[in-house]
C-alpha cells in the first residue's frame, strides 16, 4: 500500500509515513521514488520538530559532558580554552565562551556551534552578585 501524501498531523499518520520511507529507502535522487522520499522526510521532519522537539544542552553542560565522555581533566581544556584559570572561569561560569573558544571546542571536541553558542545557565551565585550590583546601582 503506498502512502497518501498529505500533511502528517497525528502519531498513525507519522507512522504511516516511516514505513513508506522504509519501502522508499535508497530510491535514486531526481527519480519519481527519490523526489517521494524527499517530500516524506521534510514531511517527518516538521511533525517531529513540532511534537518531539529536543532542548539544546547547556554549553557548560555539554562540555562537561564531553569532558566525561572522552576522559579529558581541565588541563586538556586549556589550548581550546586557554590558562588554567580561564577554563575554571569557563566552567565556574564566571566568563563567557569567545567565538575563538567556540570554534575551537567545536573542532576539536566535536560539540556543536549551535550548543555552544546559547547563553550558559546562570549559577544562584552569580545571580545574587548580578542582582545586588543592580540594587546598588539602583540606590546610588
């Protein structure tokens, strides 16, 4: 039975459309089953986009992660990162990741761009000391 191409809008339609998939899978591109493939996978992609949507890691996270991942210590950190007390503030959050830091990361530990380059999660550290230098200014 093939598949009725349509907008997939409930879980029985984006099953449907995997198993066609299957049956299409290695259709020559340009072909009439190639050019099928294509419209189901952007097809699955948007319905999965939309009901399954993951949530990039924190940067720090994912660096640490990596870090576990690969058996790397802060001191293998310090050529994409720099000095010893760099990389603490790195992961301390204390400072900012560089685009030169980013690119180097995503070179050589393979973490995307994309992770790397979202706003770290504050730590409740950091928040009190942002928070009572706004209160100090606002009293000034």
């Amino acid at each position: 039975m093939v598949y009725e191409l349509k907008p997939i809008r409930t879980d029985a339609d984006h099953d449907a459309a995997l198993r066609e998939v299957g049956r299409l899978w290695g259709a020559k591109f340009g072909t009439p089953k190639g050019d099928r493939l294509d419209i189901l996978i952007t097809l699955i992609e948007a319905y999965e986009d939309e009901h399954y949507s993951m949530n990039l890691p924190d940067p720090i996270e994912a660096i640490k992660f990596r870090m576990e991942q690969q058996g790397l210590t802060r001191k293998d950190l310090e050529p994409m990162i720099g000095s010893r007390t760099r990389v603490a503030e790195v992961l301390n959050r204390k400072r900012n990741l560089s685009i030169a830091m980013i690119r180097r990361l995503n070179e050589e530990l393979g973490i995307p761009a994309e992770v790397l380059v979202r706003p770290t999660r504050a730590t409740s550290g950091t928040s009190r000391k942002a928070s009572r230098s706004t209160t100090a200014r606002a009293g000034a």
